[in-house]
C-alpha cells in the first residue's frame, strides 16, 4: 500500500509505482492507467492555471461519475484549489445557496445527465450570482501545457474540500475537510476491506458524495481499480459481472438490488468475483446480510460515518459473522467513540445514548462558522444526534436519530425544509414531514396536511408539483400523502411526529 496525506502526491506516486496499472473502465469500456489519468490531469490543471484557478481558488463541480470528474478533482488537487464536489440531485435553491456560502469562482456541470438540463440549472445560478463562471465539460475539459504550470503546493493541512451534507437542517451545511482526513478514511477501508491491486471497485455512486472522494484515496493507496457507473440500473449487475468486480457496494439500496437479480437467475452466481459488499450511509437490516451471504457467498461489510467525520467505523472480512449482521464495525485507527446518555453521562456497554466522535477524521468546522458551537460537546467531541450502542467488544450499533431527518437511499432530508414548503401551499393549513419504514429505501417521505378545507384537500400530484415548482430537489419530494383534521400536538403546542408515525408506520 502507498501511504500519504496528500491527493496530489498519490497520484504521482501512483503513476510512478505501477503506471501501467488500471485505474478506471466505465460503461462503454473506455479504459485509464494511473499514468494516463496523471497525466490527463496536469493536462487539466494547466488549462485551468490558464483560466485563473490556483490555490485557495473556490471550485464547484456537478458531475456524475465520469472519467471528467475524476479528472477535474485531480487537477484541481494539482493546483491546490478548494474543490466543492456537488450531489447530481441538487437543485438551484440548494445551488444557488452553495454557490454564494463558498464564493466559488467556477462551477463545472454536464450539458445533461438522466433527462435533467444541467447546462441551464448551472446557467440560471450563474445569472443571480456575478463573478460565477459556467463550464460545460460535454465540450471537453480545459487543457493545456503541463511545462507552463507552478510547482505543485506542499503537502499541507489547509482546507482544500468543502463538502455539504444532504441536509439535517433547512440549508445543507459546509463541511471543510483538508486532504489528510480524507486519506485517513481511505487508508481505513484499504486495511478493513483488505484492498489490493487485483481488485475491482464497483463505483455505482455518486463519485461527489464524501464516500466517492474516500474510495479514490483508497483506489490509489491500494493500487486497484474501478468500475466507473454513471446510473444503476438494469444492466448495471450484468457490466460490473463482465468487468470483474471484486466489491460491489454501496448500501442498502444496491445491496437490495443484487439480491433481487440474484434470486431471479438462482442458476449461476451473477457476480462471481466478488468477495464483498461494501456498505454504508445507513444502517443495514440484519435479514439482508444474511440473505446476500447465503444466496451469493459473500458478506455486506459495513460502516459509520457523516459527512463531518467520513468513517468513524467500518467492519473488517475477518469479523464474526454476527458483528458484521448486527453492527457497523468497530473504531477506525485513532477515532475516540463514546456513547453519551441523555442526562450526559457515560453509557454503559450495550446501553444506547448519542454517538460522538473525535479523532483524525474529523471536519475542520463548518463554513457557516455559526454553527459550530453547537456541533461539539465540551471535550470536542462532534454530537453526531445519532443513537448507538456498543458492544463489549467495540461494535457500533446504530440505533435510531436525535435528529428530525429522513434517510432515504442514505441520505439525510430535512423534514424542516420539506414542511416549510408545503406551508406555502395555499390549501395547505399545516404539516408534518415524517420518515416511514420503507425495504427499499431504507425510509419513505411521508406528508401529514392539515388542509385549509376539509371539502378541497390537496392531491398528492398538486402538491408535488407545487414542491417542485418550489425549488425542491426531487429526492425530498414525498412519496405519501395523509390528510388529517388536524396534527396532534403536545401541551406546549409541539407536533408529536412518533404519534403520527405509529399511526401511518
């Protein structure tokens, strides 16, 4: 394994150690060596010099996961710019939002991903927001002399990503990491999943998510590939089969998704090669593990973690069966965990309480600096508002939220921003946004209305499309619609939302 702290210093080390190597084949086969992604990059970074990016320089990038955006990111890292990568699934409130909390300078996007038009979404927050440069990358990405380009900066622990979490409060929140916390989470899953140059990485993720910049870390530590997956779906199971895929994650959505393929064709193993299945971004049902080993004959190995703190925990191939079931692993190296009860004492093994972490991947604070305060305790521990309890051997298990979200497909929705959109409703009089169990999605969206009329309630296309008409991004719209003559709510006037989602659960 290649160990170090720096994106860029990877890369190069990387291409030097084994240039021939694969790095990455996508979809139509199109394949990268390290050297020929290294060298694409200092091809990249030089045009971007040449269009005024260096370091500090704020950059956001919308991209699927493409050859483009693994490309950007490494010459980005080359100059040393502060990247923001950016979920496909943000629309322009979030956009426009994210755009003027990090001052980026550029904003790189496709002309148009899944029938969406990026082009015009990164055009139209451009236009409410002066100094904000477009790029279109279907028309290529900047390019130039490599010759021409300054030394690479030094390795440092500057802030060099700014990462937004899917949102716990109305606005998503701006994480700033530097390149030594991101490492470290790479390092983690190279040593517990074992990672080797032989192996094939299912990337069938959003390579913006914090969990897609970890896995290029460990892709180069470790030397192995990936399997670049722009949209899972139906044929996705049948490439990652013909390209060898030797991990195929990423959570419980997909997990769910190779099982079903699985038990349809019970003649054959549609996956043969893989050992393992990476999983994460929230907890997974212990029936699936045990399932997706008995049908296919490999594990879900799983872990914990937020955008502030990218693997706090992760599970190991050596696990006992039952840990890697029930839990999300142990510690990873030097994480501090500790397991808070509400009345702020110590829990005691396997009693549940918050879950707060300290330790070398810890984020370096928010961009809104307002709110760090209240994300750490007085020891600086960060208060996850994630339930857990740990075992006597060091498992996490995650057992609930302190904080009113939703985690649909491992993301975290806000049901605060999603009510104060159907208040603006006109026939809407009041409302709750609840999470419900859902085996597909971990969780569904559930819209509890008070209408303004008990003759004239809201239909559930009416009020959907009022949502998006609204900005709303189209993960959060809800999937279900109760209509109520009023919410119940507690003496101080509070809404008793688990009243509501035992009712409707």
């Amino acid at each position: 394994m290649l160990d170090g702290d720096d994106l860029w210093e990877l890369i190069e080390r990387r291409a030097q150690a084994t240039p021939d190597g694969l790095f990455a084949v996508n979809e139509a086969g199109r394949t990268q060596s390290f050297f020929e992604f290294r060298d694409a990059a200092l091809r990249c970074a030089a045009g971007l010099a040449a269009l005024g990016i260096g370091a500090c320089t704020a950059v956001s990038w919308q991209l699927p996961t493409r050859f483009e955006a693994l490309i950007l990111s490494a010459a980005l890292a080359r100059l040393g710019a502060q990247q923001n990568p950016l979920l496909p699934m943000l629309r322009q409130r979030e956009l426009g939002f994210i755009a003027r909390q990090t001052g980026a300078r550029f904003l790189f996007a496709p002309r148009a991903f899944r029938g969406f038009n990026y082009e015009a979404l990164a055009r139209s927050v451009a236009r409410d927001l002066p100094g904000l440069e477009v790029w279109i990358t279907d028309d290529g990405l900047p390019h130039g002399d490599p010759a021409a380009l300054p030394p690479a900066p030094a390795a440092s622990d500057e802030i060099r990503w700014v990462l937004y979490s899917s949102g716990t409060t109305a606005d998503p929140k701006g994480v700033r990491h530097g390149d030594p916390a991101l490492a470290g989470a790479g390092r983690a899953m190279v040593q517990r999943y074992e990672l080797r140059p032989e192996d094939r990485h299912g990337f069938v993720f959003p390579v913006t998510h914090i969990g897609g910049i970890n896995w290029l870390f460990a892709g180069l530590m470790a030397g192995c590939a990936h399997i670049l997956i722009e949209q899972f779906g139906g044929e996705s199971i049948a490439l990652l089969a013909q390209r060898g895929a030797t991990l195929a994650g990423a959570g419980t959505v997909f997990h769910q998704a190779y099982l079903a393929a699985q038990r349809a064709h019970p003649e054959a193993k549609l996956l043969p090669r893989v050992r393992c299945y990476p999983g994460g971004g929230a907890p997974k049902p212990p029936q699936l593990y045990h399932d997706l080993l008995r049908e296919t004959g490999a594990p879900i190995v799983s872990g914990y973690g937020l955008t502030e703190y990218p693997i706090a925990t992760l599970g190991a191939l050596g696990d006992p069966g039952e840990a890697l079931a029930n839990s999300e692993g142990r510690a990873t190296a030097g994480c501090q965990l500790r397991i808070v009860r509400q009345d702020g004492a110590a829990a005691k093994t396997g009693e549940e309480g918050e879950v707060r972490l300290r330790g070398p991947h810890l984020f370096r604070g928010y961009v809104d600096a307002r709110l760090n305060a209240d994300a750490f305790d007085g020891d600086g521990f960060l208060r996850t508002g994630d339930l857990g309890s740990l075992d006597g051997a060091g498992f996490l298990r995650i057992t609930g939220r302190l904080k009113d979200v939703i985690v649909r497909k491992g993301e975290n929705l806000s049901a605060r921003e999603i009510e104060d959109r159907l208040h603006e409703q006109p026939k809407i009089a009041e409302a709750a946004v609840i999470g419900l169990p859902d085996a597909e999605r971990g969780e569904l969206v559930c819209a509890v209305v008070a209408p303004r009329s008990a003759e004239d309630p809201p239909s559930f296309e009416e009020m959907n499309a009022a949502l998006r008409q609204s900005g709303l991004a189209v993960q959060k719209l809800p999937e279900r619609l109760e209509i109520v003559a009023a919410l119940p709510r507690n003496a101080s006037g509070k809404v008793l939302k688990r009243e509501l989602q035992r009712r409707y659960g």
